[in-house]
C-alpha cells in the first residue's frame, strides 16, 4: 500500500495551487474591462470594497467568504490595471499631435533604441517601387515644434529612416524632420491591426524621416547608465559575430543570440515559418531554456553546488534579458526560469502550474495586453504542455533488483547510447505533443499546417543547442582572446550553418507544410479547455495514448466538421457578396457568387507584393475561402497583380483570366507571371467582349471590354470591365479603363448600376462627369489611398444621389445582394466592420 500511495504521489499533480486561481481572476477581469470597458471607477470601487469586505471576513475566520472577496478585487484590480494600461494617456501626449494622415513634424526626442539597419528586399520581377536600405530605432520624444514655440511631449515612437543611419547611439538627444502619423489602422477583414498593438505598447504613432541628414545631434548621452551600457555591448558583440562569422551565417547568428533580427531576410523569415520553427528567430524559451540548462549543468557535474549553479542562473539570464532589451519572448522565458529558480531554491517543486501562474502574474503585471498577444499564449502553452505531461514522459520505473543489477553492469558506451536514445525519444515526443496542442492556436492566427516540424523540431535540437551554447561562449571570450574566438566561432558558424541547411531542406519537403483557413476562435478556445481538463486535471489520469488521441480526435471533429459544413452552406449560398478591399494605390475586389464561387477581380497594388498578398489572404482567409475559381486581372499594371504568384501559393486557383494584350507580352514581369502560372498547371485564358463567366442561379458575369482582336494604344485603354447582374442589381468594375477603352465602354447603352468602380483610381483621366452620367451609379467605390486634400479631388464623382467610398479612406467596403425585394446592404470596415 505505501508503494502504491508513493507511486501516486509521483504521477499527480499538487492539490493546492492557489495562485492559478489568481491567475484566472486577473485574466477574467482584464478580459471584462477590454471587451465590456466599463468605467474606471466602478472597477476602483469595487476592488476596494471587496478588499474591505475580505479584511473583516479574514478577522472573523469566514473562510470562504473571504476567498470569494479576495477574487472579486482580483477581478477588479486586473480590470483596473488594463483600464489604466490602455486608455490612461497624459494631456501632452504625442498622439494627440497625431493624425492618420502623414503630416511634417520637426521633433526633439532621446534614442530609446540604437539604429538598426533593415535589410533591403531582395530584388523582384512584380515589385513596382523597389525599396533599398532603411534604418528603424525608437525615440522618446521630448517637444514637438509649433510654429516657432516649442511644446513639451511624451510617449515612445517607433522610427523609420530612408537610408543608413550611424553615429547615433542609446541616450542621445537629437533634433529631426519627419512625417508624423497615428498607427495604421487594419482597413480589411483579417488584417493585423498596427494600431491596436502599438496602443499594446503604448506607443500610438509612428515617425517616418525621408533621409538620414534630416536628423541633427544635439548632446551625446552619459554612457555610464545602464541602458547605454548594455546598448554598446550589443553593437560591439554583433560586429563581433559580422566580422567572424561567414555573411550568409552572421545574420541568423545575432538574430538567435543578440535578438537583432532586421537583418534576416524575408525569405529566410518565410522558411522558418513554413517550417514550424520560427520560435528559433525570437529568443524564445527555447534559447533561454539552453542557456539556462547549460548553467545548471554546472551544478549536475559537480563544478560549483546546486545551489550556486540556481543563483548563478538567475543572474546570467536576468543579464542576458538586459542585454537583448527584454523582448517579450526572452522576458517571459526570463521570468519562468528565474521563478522555478526561486521555487527550487525555496524547496518547491519545478515547473507546476503554481509556478507556471506566478510567471504569467509577473508578466501580466508589466504588460496587461501580453493576454491577447500570440507569442505570450504559444510560451506559456508550450510550458503548459511540458509541465503538464511531464508524469507521462518521466515515470518513476521500480525495476526487479536482477534487472537493476544488469543494468549497472552494462559497459559505458552502451549506457550513453541508452541515455541518448531514451533523452532524444522524450523530446521528440515531447516535441510532437507539444506541436499537436498548439496546432489549433498556430492555424488560427498563422493559418498554417506544418507537419514537418514534427521532423524538422527534433533534427534542430542538437544544432541549436550547440549554437546556443558556443554562440554565449564565443561572445563572452571572442573580444579578448581572438584565437580562442575563432575557433570557437568556427563550431559557432558550423552549427548557424547546420540550422539553415536543415530548415531550407524542410522547406522543399513535398506536403511539409499547407496553407489553411483556420479554426474558429470558439474552437480554438474550447480546444484549450479540453486539453487542460485531460492533461493537467489531477483526478483524470488518463493513459497517454488516449490523451493524444482524444486531442487528435477533437480537431477533426471540431474543426474539420465545422470546415466541411461551412464549404457545404457556400456551394448552396444564394446570395452575392462583393468586398472591395483597401490595399492603398491598387485593386481587389472578392466576388463571392451563388453556388459558392468565388472569384478575385484584380490583386495588386504599388506596395511590395509580399505585403499585398499577405493582406489580401488574410481577407481570403476571414471569408473562409481556400480555393478561387478564377483571379480576372484587368490589364498589365503591376499595381493590378503584383500579389496573383504569392496567392497562387497561398490559395488553389482554378483558372486565370487576363487581356489578350497581356498574355501576348514576353519580356515584361506580365511574361514572367504568365509563365509561373503555367509551371503550376494553372490555365491562363483570355477574356474578351461578349464572354459570359459564372452564369447560374439568375447571376451573369459579363465581359463588356476588350473586344477581340482590338488593339489600343496603351495598357490602361485595354482593361478588362466586367458587369455583375444579379438580383435586378447591376455591378459594375473597370479596372484603369480610359482614353479610346473608355470612349468605347461609354458608347454602350446607358444602364442604371447600384454600384461601380471609379476607373484608373478615380483619376481626372477616367473623365469623371462622362462616365457618371454614362453609369448612373447609386454608389461609387475609388481604389485608391487617402491622401491630403489637395493631392486628391473626387469632386467630379460626388453627384446628387450617389455615395462615393474612398477605400484607402473607409476602409474595404462590402456590398451583399441578397434578392430583388429586399434592398441591398453596403458596409465599410472601419464604420461598420462585420
């Protein structure tokens, strides 16, 4: 019996962990105040009075009175806090200064952070307006100029220069030109909100200055503070790693070391995170984890005690946090590290959840808004995860004395290969296990699959260790002992190389990876709830393989299902959907047609085509849409389809439609599209006049432009202009329609249209007042950006009875055409988002 009571004892986790309750109190309160945002005094006095009422219930010893009290102000106090953290801002602040739309500023601040140069793109066929080098750092500004006064300010602004920027470093004051703006707001469905994560940070505007001679030095800083100091030892230790280390490997280096990841490039970054191994480019707690390791081994062998190896551990990682600016992934694997540390040192046990909570208390306790961020939710599901399931990994084996016996007698080289195998065994699993848990959250924010970081996680263990390892020794005897630095950065460069090779051979791996629509959030959230219940609650005890297979069972019941369903109700939609998004000086507009076919017309712009496609998907992706059945570009403007090859990987395309003009073009970037396009099977067609797309369920989609065999005199003349009918409605879209193209569009009978696309952007080109009259539409859409007044002039489209939409303005602007009785609804994302 005592056997059984002590195996028991092993296998479960501790009764009492009050802290988690903590834990969820705090979280529900900052939950309750960012969603329901009720006033500030209400949540003051509701924590007071509830502490009140929990000193005189502690007095007179009710208990459990006192607990309900106790949680109530927990509740309270987290909702007070976040209250404070996201809407407190002093009357002087900048962005009180501070518009969406850029305006020139003349500033004084303090460098926060030192320049970092940002990596040039690499060069590309469909990148209109090729960007060279830029140089981003943080200000802390000081005044703003007014007139000829100067007004005191506060609040931090992250900084982007045009060009390289040297000379400069933490604590200086200086003087700069620039374009002062709020934080971009998300225009589109699924967009990532710039402005609500600087708002996370506290920092609500963003500065752009056009050239590095526009910034003034006015005082250098004291660099004897210790941000200063920390700030020349992380310049001095990246030249340190560019001068020794090969260029292809030096980057990847500062970045998993010194957490200077500008200069990675983007497709390296892409890789990564096609691979499931972006983690290793964060800091995460996985690098931190193999520092701290390789310290506690110090105290494992016997060089210094066990208790010296933990102080000395804290000290290390809290100096290493320092030296990479506390980044929020080295901060929060900081914290749990030095929290098991202290709960060592105390006698408590490692990583349970009591600890686990105490750390997320930390966390929350600098930064509320680290709740909805997905790089605080995947650490601390990762440590979840490993502390959870470490009774299913690491069970206490009573082995028969004979067997204990031979084991013991076992020559050396055999019981390293035995330990070998069983430590890698264990974090493959725990690898995969870990994988499998976050899978719903990593799809639903990432939408991706990777599969082939089940592999390509555990073949990295050994490389990033060593690197991790001989990078800190490297940088700690490099600088004075040049000899012993390079060999030992030699080891250092070997590993960094090993990484890439095996991260670019996942990369090439045949259904590594795929794209997905995601999980819903509600599934997302129950999913979590489920795996707590299994793993982590002690009277389960649940068998290992059922745990797992339940996990795995939950997401093809409560994922898959929901996704065949939602494909099911789209194949018998009976409505129309137009949703015209914002992707600045360009076009996309998502056709989603009866019987669920859902066309592009248009995917470009003249920002770079990675982040048009990026934004475009993530529209895709929030309408729940994996598969297009026809891209229609209008005609051969980059800004017009710079984004169609990236989506042809994010998305299966049925088929693609285009002028005549354009699949007859060789030696342009519209060649080299057209050719992609036909190394991946995708049919490229040409449309012309008299052409009928789609037509079924009372919806045609009609050709009107180009007629066949027309030749013009430039691209723009030759645009596709389709017309939606459906429903009794008329929709309209012209691409950049104009000159002779335009003369013979208007020359067609005169049609009343309920919606229609300003041709060419809405420029002066497109003869406004012709093409209104011509059109008669109810409601206008202009794809373009929003400028300041005098660079822009709708006035010619602004007639009586029309509503003209600006998308760069009002954001993407959905229309849906339900039937004839019942009148149409139009919808703009940052009026009315859906």
């Amino acid at each position: 019996m005592a056997a059984i009571a002590e195996t028991k004892t092993g296998n479960s986790l501790p009764s009492r962990q009050p802290v988690i309750l903590v834990l969820c109190c705090l979280a529900f309160g900052i939950l309750f105040d960012r969603y329901r945002d009720p006033m500030w005094q209400l949540l003051l006095g509701a924590s007071l009075l509830s502490l009140v009422v929990w000193l005189i219930c502690f007095r007179i010893r009710l208990t459990r009175l006192a607990s309900c009290s106790i949680c109530i102000a927990t509740v309270a106090i987290g909702g007070l806090w976040h209250h404070v953290w996201w809407n407190a801002y002093s009357s002087g602040d900048l962005a009180m200064f501070a518009e969406d739309l850029e305006s020139p500023q003349r500033i004084r601040a303090v460098v926060q952070r030192e320049p970092r140069w940002l990596v040039a793109p690499a060069s590309d066929v469909f990148e209109s307006t090729p960007n060279g080098i830029r140089t981003r750092m943080v200000l802390r500004i000081e005044s703003l100029q007014q007139g000829s006064e100067w007004t005191r300010v506060s609040g931090s602004v992250p900084t982007f220069v045009d060009g390289q920027l040297s000379g400069f470093a933490v604590g200086d004051r200086i003087e700069a030109t620039g374009l002062l703006s709020l934080q971009r707001q998300a225009h589109n469905p699924g967009q990532f909100d710039l402005r609500d994560f600087g708002r996370s940070e506290r920092q609500f505007c963003s500065l752009r200055i056009l050239h590095p001679e526009a910034i003034t030095l006015l005082d250098r800083s004291h660099r004897w503070g210790i941000t200063p100091a920390f700030s020349q030892m992380r310049q001095r230790l990246d030249q340190l790693i560019w001068r020794t280390l090969s260029p292809t490997n030096a980057a990847l280096g500062s970045g998993i070391l010194l957490g200077i990841r500008e200069q990675l490039d983007e497709a390296e970054k892409a890789n990564y995170l096609m691979t499931g191994t972006i983690h290793l480019l964060a800091i995460s707690g996985l690098n931190v984890g193999i520092l701290a390791g390789g310290i506690l081994s110090l105290g494992a062998l016997g060089i210094v005690s066990r208790r010296s190896a933990l102080w000395l551990t804290i000290g290390i990682v809290t100096l290493y946090a320092g030296l990479v600016e506390f980044q929020p992934p080295v901060a929060r694997a900081a914290v749990l590290i030095v929290v098991w540390c202290c709960s060592k040192l105390g006698g408590r046990p490692g990583f349970s959840f009591n600890t686990l909570a105490v750390a997320a208390i930390i966390v929350l306790a600098d930064n509320p808004s680290q709740l909805f961020q997905v790089g605080a939710q995947l650490s601390f599901l990762a440590v979840a995860t490993m502390s959870a399931t470490h009774r299913y990994l690491y069970k206490p084996q009573r082995l028969d004395p004979l067997d204990e016996l031979l084991q013991r007698a076992r020559p050396i080289p055999l019981k390293f290969a035995h330990f070998t195998a069983t430590t890698i065994g264990r974090a493959v699993a725990m690898s995969g296990l870990i994988w499998l848990l976050a899978l719903p959250l990593v799809a639903y924010r990432f939408h991706i699959v990777a599969p082939i970081a089940l592999l390509a996680n555990p073949l990295l263990m050994i490389p990033i260790t060593v690197a991790m390892l001989s990078g800190i020794l490297f940088l700690l005897v490099g600088w004075w002992l040049p000899w012993a630095g390079v060999l030992i950065g030699a080891v250092f460069d070997g590993s960094l190389a090993s990484i890439q090779w095996i991260v670019n051979r996942s990369a090439e791996v045949p259904g590594g990876y795929w794209w997905t629509v995601g999980p819903s959030l509600g599934f997302v959230i129950c999913f979590c709830c489920l795996s707590l219940f299994l793993y982590a609650f002690p009277t389960t005890r649940m068998p290992a393989r059922w745990a797992v297979s339940l996990s795995a069972l939950a997401i093809a019941v409560g994922w898959l299902t929901p996704a065949m369903v939602e494909l099911q109700n789209q194949k018998q939609q009976r409505y129309m959907e137009m949703i015209f998004a914002d992707v600045g000086h360009g076009g996309c507009a998502l056709l989603k047609l009866p019987g669920g076919n859902h066309v592009l017309f248009d995917a470009g712009s003249t920002a770079s085509p990675g982040f048009t496609a990026r934004t475009i998907a993530a529209m895709l992706w929030r309408e729940q849409v994996s598969h297009l059945d026809a891209i229609i570009i209008s005609h051969a403007d980059l800004d017009h389809y710079n984004a169609v090859d990236r989506l042809t990987e994010f998305f299966s395309v049925g088929a693609v439609y285009s002028p005549a003009a354009m699949v007859e073009q060789t030696n342009s970037p519209a060649g080299e599209l057209i050719a992609r396009l036909g190394k991946r099977r995708i049919p490229v067609r040409v449309a012309a006049a008299e052409q009928s797309l789609f037509g079924q369920d009372g919806l045609e989609l009609a050709i009107l432009h180009p007629k066949s065999g027309a030749v013009f005199s430039n691209d723009n003349a030759g645009s596709i202009v389709c017309e939606l009918a459906f429903a009794g409605q008329r929709i309209l879209l012209t691409g950049d329609v104009e000159r002779e193209g335009l003369d013979a569009i208007l020359a067609q009978p005169v049609r009343r249209r309920l919606l229609a696309v300003a041709p060419h952007h809405g420029s002066k080109n497109s003869d406004p007042a012709r093409f209104m009259s011509w059109c008669q539409a109810a409601h206008l859409v202009v794809c373009d950006d929003w400028k300041p007044p005098g660079e822009q002039d709708l006035s010619g489209f602004m007639l009586p009875g029309t509503q003209v939409y600006l998308t760069g303005r009002d954001g993407a602007v959905r229309l849906c055409v339900v039937a004839s009785h019942l009148p149409p609804e139009i919808r703009t994302w940052k009026a009315q988002p859906w």
